[in-house]
C-alpha cells in the first residue's frame, strides 16, 4: 500500500507542474443544471439521509439515529465535465458520487479528512481499490466558504481540479457510465455534518 501512495505521489507531482491550470469551463459552465434551486426534480434519494431544497440550495444530512444515504440523479451520464459548487458543516465525511452504477462499482471524489492515509478533499476513491488519488494539500480547501469542484471524465481518464487546482489525473475503466450523486456518511462523528450544494452542471463531452 505505502508503494500504491508514492507511486500516485509522484503522479500528481507531474500533474503539479504540467496541469495546475483549471479545467475548461466551456462545457459545464455552459451546460445542463443538474440542480434547478426549487425542488429535487431529476434526483432521487436512496437510504435514510435527509435532503432538501432550502433558500435555493440543495441541502443534506444524517437521518433519524445517524443514518446515512444518497442522493443521485435520475439519469446517468458517460463522457463529461462536471461542475459542482458546495460549502460543508464540518467535520464530515462525503463526496460526489459519479458513474455510479452500484456501491461497488462508482467513482466518488471525496469531500473529508482522512488520517490512514492522509487524504482531503477532492481525492479520487474507487470502491475496492481505494484512493485512486490522494490530495494532501488541506489549504486547498475552503472549510467556511464555497468550493468548487471541476471532475472531467473522458474514456478511462478522470481529471479532479478543486478551486482551480489539480488533485487528481489517472486512468481507471472500471466503469464508464452512471449516475451523478453526494453521499451522507454515518457515524456519530458526522452528527452535525451538512452538505450543502448551490450549483451543479454539466457539460457531456462527444465522444
């Protein structure tokens, strides 16, 4: 595992100096709103989180005795750029879920603070592999404010730029088309956790 983390260690040192620049926004900037600021029309909850539209925003947190779940869009998508725009009560443990087909088989880049290994916000997670990606810069990340998060998946590539920094550029297959969804994670620890979304889009790239 420690040689898995230095090999994407030095991945994302090359990224540093070769793709610190934003993704373009021309696709997601210019896309569908996945999120209309009135209601959940298009999404659908799965498990026992609470969501709601309030003051515009997408709103999200633990059920009745912790509880977790998702929240997903109707539709799936294959290729595009993804553009996601949130603040979060922390601390916390979620993400946004993409290409997810089931909870074996998804992509997720994560919204939280992990300590084995170090890992914040905008790293990539793939069920049964792990840590695809690892962000370990913390001051990338806004803890009080809005960030925005930039996820490009192309054929097997995901590009992961988060307030305009690169955090993730590998190659994975596993699964090439699903839905678009955030997770609420259970645990005592996140009781007061919130997850709140002001803007999603997408742009679909051609193939």
């Amino acid at each position: 595992m420690r040689h898995l983390y230095s090999v994407w260690a030095f991945v994302l040192a090359i990224g540093a100096c070769f793709g610190t620049l934003p993704l373009k926004a021309g696709e997601a900037g210019q896309g569908e709103k996945l999120f209309n600021g009135k209601d959940l029309a298009g999404w659908k909850a799965e498990g026992d989180a609470r969501w709601e539209v309030k003051d515009g925003l997408l709103v999200g947190r633990q059920g009745p005795d912790e509880e977790p779940g998702d929240i997903f869009t109707k539709a799936k998508f294959e290729d595009f750029e993804l553009k996601v725009t949130y603040k979060i009560v922390w601390p916390a443990n979620t993400g946004i879920w993409y290409r997810y087909q089931s909870p074996e088989n998804a992509y997720q880049a994560d919204i939280l603070e992990y300590t084995n290994p170090i890992a914040y916000s905008g790293s990539l997670y793939c069920p049964g592999k792990m840590f695809l990606a690892i962000n370990d810069d913390a001051k990338l990340i806004d803890k009080k404010g809005w960030n925005t998060m930039m996820i490009r998946a192309e054929g097997d590539r995901h590009r992961i730029h988060l307030n305009g920094n690169q955090v993730a550029d590998v190659r994975d297959g596993d699964t090439k088309s699903g839905r678009i969804g955030f997770q609420i994670h259970a645990g005592s620890q996140f009781a007061n956790m919130r997850v709140i979304v002001k803007e999603v889009r997408i742009g679909k790239l051609k193939p």
